[in-house]
C-alpha cells in the first residue's frame, strides 16, 4: 500500500492553528496542484463536533475561493481537526494563512444562515447536520489563538 504523507506526520508535535504545505505534484502536462493541512484545532485534545465541521466547510469551499486564485477543494479530515486545501499552481503557506484568517473572521461576524449554500436537501448529502452557531464560536476560538504559517513554530499572520 502506498504511504500517505499524513500519516507519518508526528501530530503530537505540531502546534494548531496552522497551514501547513503537505505536497505539491507536476502532472505531465506541466501543471502544479499543491495540497495544504489546514489543522484547525489541535490533534488529539480537541475536534469539532460535526455540524460545526459541515459548515465550516459550505463557507470555506466559497469564501477560499474568493480570496485565493485556483482553489480546487477544501475537504474535512474524518478527525475533525481541519480540512485539505487543494490548489493550482503553488501559493505560499502565508497566503493562505492570511485567506483562511479572513474567512474565518467572516464567519465569526458576519456570515448569516442565508450566506450558508447547499443547506436543503437538494444541494447536501446531509443538510439536516448544519450549526452556524457553531460554525462561528469555532471560528473565534480558532482566531483567538492565531493562525500559524508554520506547523511547529508559532508563526501567527
């Protein structure tokens, strides 16, 4: 079986928040996608219960696109502790640090149930499993302890 880089992470030494660059790829064609850990809450001491997750991620998978050119997904980790940024080309973990902050912040004060998308039964697997209430208080605990460019250094943007 193939070793998968996330799994030989030692995740008792990382220091969450953080955005983390997991891996960037060259298909044969010449293009670049780059995979980023955006590790939320802290492995093992802490993960955000599931409708708080599902949220999080209807908002990011629009507001990360607003702010960063070549998004192709934002996914959850079953763990709950973050999501998997998928993108062309090779933007700097700073980068998206700072667009990841900025849409956090968004959710926390200004995001209303309306702004949420894929929230019925048509556009979601799951739409009854939603909290924008804790969709939001995440979001400020999460910038209340600064989000890191650097998965072991404290490097708040």
């Amino acid at each position: 079986m193939a070793e998968v880089e996330s799994f030989t992470l030692d995740h008792t030494a990382v220091k969450a928040p953080y955005v983390r660059l997991i891996a960037t790829e060259h298909g044969n064609q010449g293009d670049t996608i780059s995979n980023f850990d955006l590790r939320l809450v802290q492995p093992n001491e802490n993960a955000i219960p599931t409708a708080g997750l599902h949220t999080i991620e209807h908002l990011l998978a629009g507001l990360l696109r607003d702010r960063l050119a070549g998004v192709i997904d934002c996914s959850p980790f079953g763990c709950r502790t973050g999501f998997h940024l998928i993108t062309w080309g090779e933007p700097s973990t700073e980068d998206v640090a700072i667009a990841l902050k900025e849409s956090l912040a968004e959710i926390r004060d200004t995001i209303e149930w309306q702004d949420v998308q894929g929230t019925d039964k048509f556009s979601c697997g799951n739409y009854k499993d939603h909290s924008l209430f804790s969709a939001k208080e995440w979001s400020a605990e999460i910038l209340d302890q600064g989000i890191s460019s650097d998965p072991d250094v404290r490097q708040v943007v």
